[in-house]
C-alpha cells in the first residue's frame, strides 16, 4: 500500500472512530436528567471549565467554528444558564464567557453519563482486549498531541 493509500485508509478510520464513539457511548446511554447536554455543549463547558473565561475568538479557533454560528450557541448556553458574558477590565470592548454553577453541574452529568456508558461497554471485554484498548487509545491521545502542537507552530 502507497502513502497516499494509508491517508485515505486513517480518514476513514477517524470517521469510524467518531461513529463509534458516540454511536456505542452516547447514543445507546441517553442523559437522563434536567439538563441533556450534547457533545458540542459539552465540550464548550467542558473548555471554559479547564481553561477559566475565554473570549468568542479564543474559542472558536478552539473547535474551528464560524462566530456566528458559535455566537448563536453560545447565546443559547446563556438563556440555559450555563455560561454568562464577562468584560475586561483591560479592555471594555472584550467581552469573555464564563461557566456558571449550571454549566458545572452539567460537566459532572455528562461526564458521570459518559463514565457509566464507558463501563457498561468496556465490562464485556475480556482483560487482555481491555489492555489492548487502554493502550491504543493513550497511543491516539498521544500522537494526536504531538499533531496539535505541529499545526499549533504552523500558525
């Protein structure tokens, strides 16, 4: 097989990854609950709460969103009470998002929701597949850090 080969072969792999992922961990586990957060929500919330209050431009160069439709979501977020707009005090044009109580608690189901599909998936693996899974995912994580950091010095 050609190099050319094997990019066409790992874009086809990534796409069964993702349909697996959320098909096997997601789908088949829906969020019960007051708040039924979707994996773009979450993944905002989930930013905003590692990093602390960013700015529309810092996130969407984080998930590589047009402002308006990031701007649309993000309103949303605020009429739910997740997030609220901040301004600077540097600077009264900026304004930044921040994770409200709401958009904490929302983390913590969609994280306990995905640890308890996780579970009941992976339970049904015989150890040795499971090792088998546990490395090839820190293998994925790694390499994809090392392809971030390379494009990240590309900007």
């Amino acid at each position: 097989m050609n190099y050319r080969d094997d990019l066409y072969d790992i874009a086809s792999h990534l796409m069964e990854l993702e349909a697996f992922f959320h098909g096997t961990f997601i789908y088949h586990f829906p969020l019960e609950g007051k708040r039924k957060t979707s994996m773009q929500r979450y993944r905002i919330l989930k930013t905003l709460h590692r990093s602390g209050p960013l700015n529309l431009t810092q996130l969407c160069d984080a998930f590589h969103i047009k402002k308006n439709s990031l701007s649309e979501l993000l309103d949303r977020m605020i009429k739910d009470g997740l997030l609220e707009r901040e301004g600077s005090d540097e600077d009264r044009r900026m304004t930044f998002f921040r994770l409200l109580p709401a958009g904490e608690d929302s983390v913590r189901e969609f994280e306990e929701h995905l640890f308890t599909g996780v579970s009941r998936v992976l339970e049904c693996l015989p150890p040795e597949d499971m090792e088998t899974f546990i490395v090839s995912l820190k293998n994925i994580i790694q390499v994809s850090g090392k392809i971030r950091g390379i494009l990240k010095e590309k900007e």
